[in-house]
C-alpha cells in the first residue's frame, strides 16, 4: 500500500534519511524500530509532506506523495498522529475532534457527526471531557484525542509517531489494545515506537531505522531471533 | 566622487552609533532569542538621569555618564524582570510585546517627571573638526567609532576569554543542555541584560552627548536604528552588528547628500523590509533553510 | 448628549475597528504591529474619493477599505513567509515605511478656488463630506456604532463557521493544522486581507470624523495600542478587544484623575496580564466556561 524508495531528507546539510527503502503492506500493523535521532520522525514528517525529500519516491496505491502538500496527501487518505504536538489546546475536546475531519466538513456534514458520535463510542473517556479545554487533558487522554482526531478523517493507513511516549504503564495498555481494535476494524497502522516488548505483541512486521538508513527488515520471529536487536532493544527479559 | 567618499566616510562616523546600539541590542537577543524593544527607551531614561545630574550638581563629563550607564542599567533591569524573567520560557513573542508596553510607559515617566521637550546634556568635546586632505571628520564621531571598536573588543574577550563568557555562550547555544551541567539561566541571563544595558548605557551617553541634547523621542529613535542595525547584521551576532550599523550609516549617508533627508528613514525601513522578507537572518545570522531546520528541529 | 461624550464614544467605536483587525490576526497566530497602515491607507484613500472625486460617503468607505484589504493581501503575500519575530518587525517596518511615504506624499486639486488633497507632512485637511452634508455628530457615532455592529456580527460567525476553527487551528499550531490537511499559507492570506478590511472600515470613519489626517498620528504606538486591546480583553471572544478599547479610551483617557498617567497604567496593565493571562482576561478557557454556565441555565 505504502511504499517508500531511496527517501533522503536532509535538515540543510546534515541528511537526516540516506536512502530509506521500506513499504507498508494493507491490512497490516507494521513497526518502524530505531534508537533516538535514527530519523524516525523525520521520515513520518516526510511521508506526510510536511518535510520534503532531496531525492526518492514514495507511493500510495499508486500515487506519488513526493512533491503533495501535506493538505493533498490527507486528501489521499493518510493521518498522522504526531509526536509530542497532539492537540490544539485551546480549543475543547469536539471541537478537535472536528478538526480531524476539516475536509470532509463541507460536505458531509451529518456523517461527521455519526462519525464524532462513534469517536466517543469508542473513547468514552473523551465523551465526558468533550466540552473541556484540550490542553487540560492529561497526557493519556490528549494521546487518544489525538488518534480519535485522526481517525475522524477515515484514513485508509495512519501513522502513528510514538503513541506510547511518556504515558503511564496502565495507559500504554490502553494504547495498544485501541492499536489492536483499529486494526481489526480494517485500519492499516504504520507505527513508530520505542517500546519494542508492546509492539512485538501487535506488529506484524518490523523495520530497524539506524542513522538514516533501514538496516532491519523482517517478521516478529525475525526480530526476536535477532541477537543484536535483543541486546539493544528487548534487553534481558526477552532472552528469559 | 569626493562627495561618495566623504558620504562613505560620514556614514560609517553616523554608523557607528548606531553599531553601538546594536551590540547591546544583540547581546540580549543572542542569549535569549527575545527582542526587547524597551531597549531604546531604558536608554533614554538612563540618559535623562545623567541630565538630571549634570542639571543639578553641575557635574562634568564623566559623573553624567555614570549617571546615564547606572540610570540604564536599573531600568533595564526593571524590564529584565517584568518582561522576560516573569514571562514562561520559550513565549518569545509575549516578551517583544511586553516589553512593547513596558516602552510606552518609560516614555511617559520621562515626560512627566521632564515636562520641558529638550532638555541640555554636556557636549562630548568642542573642537572644530578635521581636515585629512579633502576630506573632514568631527572628532565626536572619531571617539564615538573608536569606542565601538573597543566595546566590540571588550565584549570579544569577556564572551571568549572568561568563565562568565562561557556560561553565557553556552546559555545562549542550549539553554537545556546549560541547565544540566548546572549553570544557572536566570542568573546568567539577568546579568548578560545588565552588561547589555550598561554598553546601551554607554553608547547613549556618547550618542547623546554628541547632540548636546536629550529628548523624549530619543527612545524610539535608539530602538529603531539598533534595531535595523541588528536585523541587518543578523540577529545574535556580535561583527554583524557592527556592520549592520555601519552599512545603515553608510546607506543613510548616501541618501541624505543625494535624495535628502526626508527620505532617510524611508529608505532605512525599506532596507530593513528587504532583509527580512529575503534574508531574515541579516549578513551574517542563519539563512532560511538554517532556522527552518532548527525550527523543525523541536518538532 | 453632550458633546464629550459622543467623542469619546466616536472614538472607543473607530478604535475598535483597528483593534479587531489586529485580533484576527493574533487568533491565526501572527503578531501585527502594522495594522495602522491600512488604516492610514484607508483614511487617505476613502478621504480622496470623497473630498477630490466627489464620491459620496458610503462608496469612499468602501473604496477606502477595498484598498486597504488589497494592500494588505499584497503586504501579506512576502512577509508571511517568515515568522514570529521576524513577521512582527517586518509588519512593523511595513507600517512605518507606509507612514513615511504618506509624509512626502502630495497630491492636490483645486476645487472652488482651494487646493485639497494630501499635503505631506502637513497632512490631508478638509474632509468635509460629513459637515457639507449635515450629519450631526450623534448621526455619525450612530452610523460608526452600526458598521461596528455588523462587522462584530460577521466575527461571531466567523468564531461559529469552519473557517474560525481553522483560524484557531492555525494558530494554535500550524504544523498540526497542516497535517490535518489545511493550506496555511493561503488561509493566513485570508486573514491578513480580513484585517485590512476591518481596519480600513475604521480609517475612512477616522477620516471623515476629524476632517483631516496627518501621517505622525499613524504611529506605531497606534499598532502597538491596537495589539494590546485584544490582549487585555482577551482571544477567546471578539468582545475581547472590545473590552481593551473600553478599559483604555472610556476608562484610562477619559477619566482625569487617571488620564495624565494613562501610559504608565495601561502600559504595566498589558506587562502584567502578559504574565498572569498570556492570552487577555476573556480567553478560550473563560469564554468556554461562561458558555457552560449559559446553557445550563438555559437547560
């Protein structure tokens, strides 16, 4: 569905991508794995045109999103979920909500509501706060507004950039388990995190992001064989 | 030709004024990333101070300009508190506004408490300017470029030469990193204001004293014109603001002898549009690209 | 009704004008301290239509505003590239520059044997559509209090349509709105042409109250002044600014005790509420709150 061919993004003249080649296949939860400053933001920014590539290509059932402005690739069905920047504080829990569905707002506007009405179905949590101020929330709850957020634009794939970052143990259960129900749903999820024991549970495939480049590509089983990936992500207690 | 010449030479007289503004100016810009458009104005009262000494005691050259360094230095550090120090970290731009607002009131304690619009200030020196074949210089301006170059020199080894210097540029290149190894900000920051303010200071007792007087409107004036002369350099950067007020004083110079003076600030301000439309960074600060990626950096 | 007070209320009224041009900018993230300049551009332009060509007043005020709008959009078109600090001075340098070419602007016709028209430095006199057509000054404050009606009625729909949540959206945080599929870029055009729109309503009603314009009073405290309204009443409301005119011009200028202090008080009144409510006394979370309460007394 995804596929990404020799992106290089460079920040002026340091490259922060050097050639990244991977592709994210329909249907799936795929896990992009990788130490700090590897470039993993950086290529979600890059994929969702905020920052453009030097050089590659990359392909969305077909069409080129290299050279789209970020507004035309969510046209083409992809959200992103952002790290750290998740809400628009000043504005309450609706009302962000219906910024996730901005383009769609103009013309269908009872099915945004059904669609809001299911959000809150989903996340109850979000229900009860829906008037309250975004800023106010606490940071659990800003994470799910902001995947709810982005579910509201019916992406056919979404990004996610460290959904579990900085959330308490109890609140990254409930992540992935909303992780596990998308997918069910039929959402393809390409997700970039640093909690390698989660996402083996739910990723059906892996990609390692090593300063700029992918230098791992393969299943769960291939991960968890793989002794260098053990030592530096899984630690000890994935050898127990 | 001669006239391009002896334009060139007034200008960088006229222009060194206002590099030393901007030194102060910058100063405060590069260790904070916050403008602080009091900067004229604290200037201004400082100088009203040294007139007020000057006015009462009788006092000579010297006593005035501590007077007007002391006097810049305490209202700077009165800005320093309310608009930067209580403002949260990272609201850039609620610093420029505030200390927007802070502006208009030292403007209007001076004209309250100086009702008269001009008031005396002990002249630099009285000697007739100097002849150098077809060229002539006022020696005010000599002392005045002379001063900047030794500001700029001793700014030069008190950044790169001591430890205070250090914590300063390491405040000033990561404030967070700084913060680990245990420096503390607020400190360094309030005291780098103070240094600012003091070469306002300084660069206000001359400029001024160059005049022979002192307005109210002098606070604008010094705002603006360090101002340019800073964007023009590129904010944050020390030899940049030198040449950004040179640059301002040579093209301001060149204006008044061939367009005349009612098209000097026009021109000052279009200089300053044309830099920051196409090159925000000034000559000598981070281009486009550069603050984009900084900018994106803490995406 | 005594004639202090219509002027005092002639004046909250057009001040609120400029004062909501430079709130919708601070609710799509950008710090103006230009918006005098379309303003002024208006003033000069709709005071042209009617006092040189001969148009009557509600075409002047439109053709004055259209101009204004225009200019800004042309204006916004190369700064809005750049950012934060870098867009207020440029906004400032564009507003000084404009008041700058209206000091050396002239343009003059002889009508029944006098010249009229802008006269440089020594302004634009003889506006005299509404004296030659005998509306009173209580007509006129009406007819100010009517188009600032309509335009406050514009804004509240603006805040209810999509097109107010986008502005939110943007400013609040233009990467997020961007990735939630938003040409920010173009939407701020938008913005900044609004604004010029809203602010030229205001200058063509200044130009035709006082009969004429001078370029010193489009100043930049004028910017500065209309800036600080939305911050002290407050960004979550378009009454906000309203509010910030109210305090300032209804309480500051015109009650006496305070008026000769006004600067100092409204001057550390923004410093203050910068630090305790960065975003005015009505902002989102206050509005939010006072929504609730509403409804649940309705309900």
């Amino acid at each position: 569905m995804l596929e990404v061919r020799g992106i290089v993004t460079s920040y002026g003249k340091i490259e922060a991508l050097r050639g990244v080649d991977l592709s994210v296949e329909e249907g799936r939860i795929t896990c992009l794995l990788g130490p700090n400053g590897a470039g993993k933001t950086t290529l979600m920014m890059t994929i969702a045109g905020i920052l453009n590539p030097s050089r590659g290509s990359i392909g969305f059932d077909g069409v080129e999103l290299v050279g789209l402005t970020p507004s035309r690739v969510v046209r083409q069905g992809i959200a992103l979920v952002p790290e750290n920047r998740l809400v628009f504080p000043d504005m309450n829990v609706r009302e962000n909500l219906l910024a996730g569905a901005f383009l769609r707002l103009a013309g269908e506007r009872a099915e945004v509501d059904r669609d809001l009405d299911r959000m809150f179905d989903r996340f109850p949590r979000l229900r009860e706060r829906a008037e309250q101020n975004a800023g106010t929330l606490s940071g659990g709850e800003q994470q799910m507004l902001a995947v709810a957020r982005a579910l509201m634009a019916r992406p056919r794939l979404l990004l996610m950039d460290e959904p579990s970052l900085g959330l308490a143990p109890l609140m990254v259960e409930e992540i992935f388990r909303i992780i596990r129900d998308l997918h069910r749903d039929g959402t393809s999820i390409f997700l970039v995190e640093q909690n390698a024991h989660m996402a083996l549970q739910v990723a059906h495939r892996f990609f390692l992001l090593e300063q700029g480049r992918v230098t791992f590509d393969g299943t769960p089983g291939e991960l968890a064989e793989d002794e260098v990936i053990q030592r530096a992500y899984l630690g000890s207690r994935a050898n127990g | 030709m001669i006239d391009f010449v002896q334009n060139c030479f007034d200008g960088v007289m006229l222009g060194s004024s206002y590099a030393l503004l901007a030194i102060g100016f910058t100063l405060i810009f590069g260790v904070m990333r916050r403008l602080n458009l009091s900067y004229g104005p604290s200037i201004m009262l400082g100088a009203f101070v040294g007139t007020l000494v000057f006015l009462e005691f009788r006092a000579g050259g010297l006593a005035v300009a501590a007077a007007t360094v002391v006097g810049a230095v305490l209202v700077g550090i009165y800005v320093e508190r309310l608009c930067f120090w209580a403002i949260r970290q990272g609201a850039a731009v609620a610093s420029m506004v505030s200390s927007f607002a802070i502006w208009m009131q030292l403007e209007e304690v001076v004209t309250i408490a100086f009702p008269d619009r001009t008031y005396p200030f002990p002249p630099l020196t009285r000697t007739e300017p100097m002849d150098f074949g077809p060229f002539f210089f006022k020696v005010e301006n000599l002392i005045m470029f002379a001063c900047a170059v030794a500001l700029t020199l001793g700014l030069h080894l008190l950044l790169y030469r001591t430890r205070f210097g250090l914590r300063i540029r390491a405040v000033a290149e990561n404030p967070d990193a700084a913060r680990y190894m245990g420096i503390n900000i607020a400190a360094v920051t309030f005291l780098a204001f103070a240094c600012a303010s003091a070469i306002g200071g300084i660069a206000g007792y001359l400029i001024v004293a160059q005049d022979g007087q002192i307005t109210p409107l002098f606070g604008l004036w010094a705002t603006f014109k360090g101002l340019i002369a800073m964007m023009l350099g590129g904010m944050g950067s020390i030899p940049g603001a030198i040449l950004g007020g040179l640059l301002l004083g040579v093209v301001e110079a060149q204006n008044i002898w061939y367009l005349g003076t009612e098209y000097r600030d026009l021109c000052a301000y279009a200089l300053l549009f044309v830099f920051l439309v196409f090159r925000p960074g000034g000559m000598f600060g981070h281009t486009l690209a550069e603050r984009e990626r900084l900018a994106l950096r803490r995406v | 009704m005594d004639d202090h007070l219509v002027g005092v209320l002639s004046n909250i009224g057009m001040i609120s004008f400029i004062a909501l041009s430079a709130y919708l900018l601070l609710i799509v993230g950008e710090i103006s301290f230009g918006q005098q300049a379309f303003f002024a551009i208006s003033a000069y332009a709709s005071g042209i239509a009617t006092a040189m060509w001969g148009w009557d007043f509600w075409p002047g005020l439109a053709w004055g505003a259209a101009v204004a709008a225009a200019a800004a959009v042309l204006v916004g078109i190369p700064t809005l590239r750049i950012r934060g600090l870098y867009f207020s001075i440029a906004t400032l340098a564009f507003a000084e520059m404009v008041r700058l070419v209206f000091e050396v602007f002239k343009y003059q016709v002889e009508i029944d044997g006098e010249m009229v028209g802008p006269d440089g430095s020594d302004g634009f006199r003889d506006i005299r559509y509404i004296f030659e057509n005998d509306i009173t000054a209580v007509e006129y404050m009406l007819m100010i209090y009517g188009l600032l009606a309509a335009v406050l009625c514009a804004f509240f729909l603006l805040e209810r349509s999509r097109l107010g949540s986008i502005f939110r959206m943007i400013g609040q945080d233009p990467v997020l709105a961007q990735m939630q599929g938003i040409d920010v870029t173009a939407y701020k055009i938008l913005a900044l042409g609004m604004a010029g729109l809203v602010a030229g309503i205001g200058g063509g009603l200044y130009a035709h109250l006082t009969t004429f314009v001078e370029p010193k009073i489009f100043n930049v405290m004028l910017g500065v002044h209309s800036l600080a309204y939305g911050l002290i009443g407050g960004l979550g409301t378009a009454f906000g600014p309203l509010i910030g005119v109210a305090i300032d011009i209804g309480f500051l200028e015109s009650i006496r005790a305070i008026s000769g202090y006004r600067m100092i008080a409204f001057g550390g009144l923004v410093a203050v509420l910068l630090i305790f409510r960065p975003r005015g006394l009505l902002d989102e979370a206050a509005v939010n709150w006072i929504r609730l309460r509403l409804r649940r007394r309705h309900a």
